[in-house]
C-alpha cells in the first residue's frame, strides 16, 4: 500500500493575500455588527423633547476605527452630556441636575408655561437629586440581548475569511 500526498502552494497564506483576506472579513463584521447594535440602542432610547429629530437619539451613531490594523474597534456611543446619565440613571443622593436643564422638557411634557416651569424647576431638580431614577440601560440592553446574534455574525465572517485563506 502506497501513499502519497501532494502539496501545492495556493492560497492567500502563499500568495500573501492573507492580511488582506483577514481584515476585510473582520472589517465586514464589524461594520455589521456596530450597525445591528447602533439600531438596537436608538431603539431604546427615551424619546426626549425633541424625539427623533433632536436630543439625545439624534446623537447615537456607531462607527469603526481601526479598519486594516491590528486593533480594529466598534464603537456605538453618543456626544450627549445627558447619555451617561439617561443610560445609568441617577443614585438617590447625587447632586442635582444643572440649572435650567430641565426648563424646556418641563414644557413640553409636564405642559406648563414658561415662566411656571422656572419657577418650578428648581424643586424638580431638588427631587431628582434626593430620589435619583432609574437607567434606561438602552446600549447595555442592545449588546446584552444580541450577544447571540453578534457572535453569529463573526461565525459566519470567520467561516468566509477560512475559506478564503484555503483559496477556495
């Protein structure tokens, strides 16, 4: 009984392709993975006085840093001073919200005039501080429930890119 084997040099490990096949596989996944998630966050957020057109959702965008290096980054976030707090909440005890804050959301959702919502601001803003409130927990919920999904997504990714790399 004989056995041989042949070997041939094909294949982006040989052509040096490699890198290449590598980082547009991983490129591709994250790009897909930060825009499931950028989606799944603007899909939980409170929607402030200004809704979808302005406040904190309009400021919510995902992007990806890195592309083609080694350290390549998904980043889903938000410029917003009020993100971390309407993500994490407020502790009972904290300090209150700054001055003139809460003004405009006071007219709009409480429905009071002006000149009412400066005159009550102030207790409000002292309530908040005492009581705190709860987190919307909206980009910490969006990775939480698409973990599965995320990591279907660099499965498949990975599977294309070792198919790649064999030359087929």
């Amino acid at each position: 009984m004989d056995f041989k084997i042949h070997i041939t040099k094909q294949g982006a490990f040989f052509d040096g392709t490699a890198p290449d096949v590598i980082n547009a596989a991983l490129g591709g996944a994250m790009y897909e993975a930060t825009q499931l998630l950028e989606a799944e966050v603007k899909k939980n957020t409170p929607r402030g006085v200004f809704g979808a057109q302005g406040g904190l959702l309009s400021t919510i965008h995902g992007e990806v840093v890195g592309k083609g290096t080694p350290v390549i980054k998904g980043i889903v976030g938000t410029q917003s001073k009020y993100g971390e707090v309407v993500e994490k909440g407020r502790t009972p005890g904290a300090k209150m919200p700054p001055a003139g804050a809460l003004i405009q959301w006071m007219e709009l959702k409480l429905g009071m005039d002006a000149e009412t919502a400066r005159k009550k601001e102030f207790v409000i803003r002292r309530k908040i501080g005492k009581k705190g409130f709860k987190g919307a927990r909206m980009f910490e919920q969006a990775f939480d429930n698409n973990f599965e999904k995320l990591t279907e997504i660099f499965d498949r990714k990975g599977f294309l890119m070792a198919r790649a790399l064999d030359g087929k």
